[in-house]
C-alpha cells in the first residue's frame, strides 16, 4: 500500500483491482464449465454409440438366446426358422406388389367400367324419355284417332239414319201415291167401262197395262158399275 497516494484514490484503485480479479476467476470458471460440458457430450456420444454397436446387438443376442431356450430350440434351428420367416416376409412382400399391381388394373378396369355404366345410364334415361314422349305421342294420336272414327261413325250413323228415314219416306210416298193411283183408276174405270158395259154387258173388270185403262172380261180387278 502507498501511504503517499490518496485515500480515494487508493479506494479506486483497489476497487479496479478486485473488479480485474473478479473477471479473472469468472474467465475460469467459464473456461471450466465448457471443458466439462465438451468431456460429458463425448462421454454421452461413446454411451449411444456403446448402445448403437455393444449394448443393442447384445440385448438383440440375449432375447434371441432366450427365445430359443423356452421354445426349445437351438441357436442353428432358431437361424433356421429367422431365415424362413425371412423366406415368406420376401415372398410375402412379392405378391403384395403383384397384389398391389393387380389391384390397380382392376381399380382402372372399375373406373372405366364405371365410366361406361355412367353413360350407359345416361342413355337409358334419354332412351326412356325418347319413349315416354314417343308413347305420349301415340296415345295422342290414337286418342285422336279413335275420336275421329267416334265422330266419323256418329255421322255415318246419323246419314243411315237420315237415309233410312228418307227410304220410309218414300216408301210412305209412293204406298200413298199407289193408293191415290189405285183410286184414281177405279174411279177411271168406273168412269169409262161402265160406259162401255152398255155397249157390252159382260165387262166386268179392269186392268191397267203400258199407262193404259183397259176394261176387261173376267180380268184381275172386279169393277161393280
């Protein structure tokens, strides 16, 4: 200690001082604390690398060994059903790709079936319309039809009809018109062979022949005078 400096500048330089010591020991202690975290990190790396090449293969050993023992059989037999397993694992895994590459040509052939059953549908349900709208049109028209042959056949009754009642008509007319003739005739007769019944006395009947009277002797039609 210099008696001869200052009290507070001896006070500032002792405080630099311990202020230098202190940075010192953390330098060190830092310095330490990395030495021992890179000696722990590589004494973690050797554990899992122990375990990845010693520990695994050995407890690998030991499970197999045990298995053996309480299947009763040895390691050689033990190898033997590993290297079978192994057998049908690899043939296992060829006929899943065959499987698989089965499997994707049927989906394809299921698509393209599907895609032909979607517009097989399709045009069943066009076709379906296109019938039903053909049907619909044949029932109209025979509909149609059918009223026509209705009303057809209603006129055709009605003409009979009209023509039956004509034919009565003048059937009626030409009976009343022969009555009138017939009439007209006897009173004709009357008329003219009565007259000539004096000059004749055996006139005794009539006929008319070509529009003519004729008076007759024993003819069809009596005459009474």
């Amino acid at each position: 200690m210099d008696w001869d400096t200052p009290p507070s500048r001896r006070n500032n330089q002792e405080d630099a001082a311990q202020k230098v010591e202190s940075l010192d020991s953390s330098k060190l202690f830092r310095k330490t604390l990395s030495s021992k975290g890179v000696v722990i990190i590589m004494i973690l790396s050797l554990l899992v690398l122990a375990s990845a090449y010693i520990i695994r293969p050995a407890l690998i050993g030991y499970s197999v060994v045990k298995q053996a023992d309480e299947s009763n059989l040895s390691v050689s037999e033990l190898g033997a059903t590993v290297q079978d397993l192994r057998t049908e694992l690899a043939t296992t895994k060829s006929n899943l790709s065959l499987y698989t590459e089965i499997y994707a040509q049927a989906r394809e052939e299921v698509r393209s079936n599907a895609a032909e059953l979607s517009n097989c549908q399709s045009n069943k349900e066009s076709l379906i319309v296109e019938i039903e709208e053909v049907k619909h049109s044949s029932e109209t028209d025979l509909a149609e039809c059918r009223q026509e042959k209705t009303a057809a056949s209603d006129q055709f009754n009605l003409q009979l009809i009209e023509k039956d009642n004509r034919i009565a008509q003048a059937q009626l007319d030409l009976s009343n018109l022969q009555v009138n003739l017939d009439e007209f005739a006897f009173n004709t007769a009357r008329s003219v062979c009565c007259k000539a019944k004096v000059d004749n006395p055996s006139i005794n009947s009539y006929e008319i022949t070509n529009n003519r009277l004729v008076c007759l002797e024993g003819g069809d039609i009596s005459l009474s005078c």
